[in-house]
C-alpha cells in the first residue's frame, strides 16, 4: 500500500516495534530512472513509499537510523540515547 | 549468498552503487535489513516458534541485524551487532546519500527557472 511519508514512518516504526523479528525493510534504489523506494512488510501487511526526490534522502537516513536501532537493539531502544547520525560522518570522512 | 564482514560489505555496496550507475547487469539496488536470532530453524521448529514468539520477543537477547544487498545477480550480506550498528549505519547513509544522485534536487530546479527568468 502506498502511502505518504508521514504515514509511512509512523506505519513503519510501529510494525518493527511490535515485530522485529518478521519485519523486513528494503531501500530499493534505481539510478536509470532517478527512484528510490522504501519498503517495510512482515508478509501480512505491506507498507510503501516512492520518491524521486533528492531532498527524501534525509528522511530516509532518519528511518534507517530508527529501523537499525531497533532491529539490533531491540524494540525498547531509546533513540535519543543514541548518538544522532547527522553529527559524525562529515569529520569522519576518510 | 557469501555473508561478508561490515568493512568488506560496505566497500561491496558501494561497488554495487558504482555499477547500477554504469548501468550494467540489474537495473536497481536493494538493500534490505532484518532483525535475525541467527538460529537455524528447521520446519518444525518454525512452527513451535511461531507460538512462542511473544514470549521470546520480550526478552532482550541479544539481537543482530542481518544486511542484505543485491544488485542484478550479485547478492552480498552481512550481519551487524548492536556493537557496529552506529558504525555501520552512519557509513551506510554516507554510501547511499553519495551515490543517490539522480533524484532530483529541487534547489536546482528553482536555480534554473531563477536563471532563465
């Protein structure tokens, strides 16, 4: 099912927390025609979200940060404990 | 389906990033990520877990991340631990928002119309 972003974070933050472990989520990138799309189901329901915008890019590093978080810390993590992701990488770059 | 350590799978995904650009093999990149108790299950034990399940999502074990990347035939993955998950996941957004470029920006768009106005 498609659904706009605001929907689709908040559909996908509460399937993993509620089943992390039959929960999937793919980031399915095509260059040739310029799309991105994400996508989270635990094969009863689906969730679906495209894009061909660059700007989409930062919401998707924020629900990847939430979707890792809680898929290698289970789902009582406490995000803001966590380090932001925004913060690091741009001193780090080798 | 080789299951590579963190350091080789993220200089794997970026290859693959490099080649969908070039457009050779597949088209598109999919990268996926599950959570994963890594336990070999049979049939039948898939079946009693799906009963027990509850039970044993409530308790904190110690869960990993499996990662999986494809791209036309080549299929790579590794497995993040709650230890290299910021490691992972802030080099793992680098590679992507790098190699994302062809969604369009807006800012551009408003430039040119700027520019031809």
């Amino acid at each position: 099912m498609l659904l706009d972003w605001d929907d689709f974070a908040a559909k996908a933050e509460e399937l993993v927390r509620e089943k992390p472990l039959h929960t999937r989520y793919t980031v399915k990138y095509k260059h040739s025609e310029g799309k991105m799309t994400l996508k989270v189901t635990d094969n009863e329901e689906c969730w679906t979200y495209k894009t061909n915008q660059a700007s989409d890019l930062k919401k998707m590093e924020k629900l990847n940060h939430i979707m890792s978080a809680v898929m290698t810390r289970g789902r009582s993590v406490d995000l803001d404990s966590l380090e932001e992701p925004s913060g690091e990488p741009k001193r780090g770059k080798r | 389906m080789a299951v590579l350590e963190v350091n080789r799978f993220l200089t794997e995904l970026a290859g693959l990033y490099e080649k969908c650009k070039e457009g050779t093999a597949g088209k598109a990149v999919t990268l996926t990520m599950k959570r994963s108790d890594l336990k070999p299950r049979t049939r039948r034990a898939k079946a009693k877990a799906k009963v027990e399940d509850r039970d044993k999502e409530n308790s904190d074990d110690e869960y990993s991340c499996l990662v999986r990347a494809k791209h036309g035939k080549r299929k790579i993955s590794t497995v993040v631990s709650a230890k290299d998950h910021l490691y992972f996941l802030n080099a793992c957004n680098t590679i992507c928002k790098a190699h994302m470029d062809a969604l369009k920006r807006r800012d551009k768009k408003k430039k040119k119309k700027k520019a031809k106005k």
